[in-house]
C-alpha cells in the first residue's frame, strides 16, 4: 500500500507537464498569429513621403511613366540585311527588343510593330561596315535607331513611348 501514492504522485507530476507544454504551445501560437496579423494588416498606411511622391507622379505623367514597370517588346522576326562592305558585302541580322514603361505605352507598341519594323529595318540598312564592326558604332546605331522610332511613332501616339532599343542577337558574316 506505500506503493500507491508513490505512483499517484508520478501520475500527477506527468499531468502537470503535458498541461503545462499544452499551455506553452497555446501562447506560443496566439503571439504568432497576432504577429502575423499585425504584419499583414497594419501595413496598410503609407508613410507621408509616399503620399507626396504619388502626388507629384500624377501631376506629370512624363514622371508617371518612369516610374512605371517596364516591359520588354520583341520584334517578331530579327532584322536581316546587306551591308557594302570594302571587300565583300556582308549579310547581318539583328534580334531587337523595345523597352516601355507601363502597360498603356505596351499595348500602343504593340498595335504599331510594323511601322517600328519598318523605322528599324530602314536605320539598319543605312549602317555601314565600319560602324557594324565596332561597339562604338553598335552604340550610335542604337542611339540612332531609338530616335528613328520615337519621331516615327510621336504623331501616331501623341508622346515618346519607347524609352530604350536593346540588341538581343547580332550576326555579322
């Protein structure tokens, strides 16, 4: 019979940890959820400089628009043609992609791809070996054909809407 509260004194010290880590587990996981809580939604205000920034943004869309994602419009088909060379002529093929800012000015890019073909092949083929061989001349030409698009597609669209031109593939044979 000394046996006995010997191991009713065991049971109840067994009871009272399980109790005490069921316990523990609980507050652990009401903290967590109310700081999960407290990240996801009390995030929502926007500081002052914020604020002021979208202000500005709205007031002046050419700001609106560099502040805008940019998208990446490829060319459909890259850019063959001859060059006269002073031995030989050469053939030469350019893969081009346009970089936009925001969705507006991607759909608009999107609607005129054959005049920006046409601005592109035209400025391409007016490029002469010389140019073609160096990186210096690869950079004017991109200059070159970056302004050929802008004026080309200016009347049509009221504004500048391509902001770069971006060579993805060039062959020279």
């Amino acid at each position: 019979m000394a046996e006995q509260p010997e191991l009713q004194l065991a049971e109840k010290s067994g009871k009272s940890k399980k109790m005490l880590f069921i316990i523990i587990a609980v507050v652990v996981l009401l903290l967590g959820g109310g700081a999960a809580a407290y990240f996801l939604l009390g995030g929502e205000d926007t500081p002052p400089a914020a604020t002021e920034e979208a202000a500005n943004a709205a007031a002046d869309p050419a700001a609106e628009a560099s502040n805008s994602e940019a998208f990446y419009v490829a060319m459909p088909r890259p850019f063959l043609f001859n060059v006269a060379g002073t031995v030989r002529s050469r053939l030469v093929e350019i893969k081009v992609q346009l970089m936009v800012r925001g969705e507006v000015n991607d759909t608009a890019l999107k609607k005129h791809i054959p005049l920006v073909e046409d601005a592109l092949l035209t400025t391409f083929s007016a490029a002469s070996e010389e140019k073609l061989s160096t990186q210096a001349g690869k950079d004017e030409l991109r200059q070159t054909a970056l302004l050929n698009v802008q004026n080309t597609l200016q009347p049509i669209t009221g504004k500048k809407i391509v902001e770069k031109v971006l060579f993805t593939g060039f062959v020279m044979q």
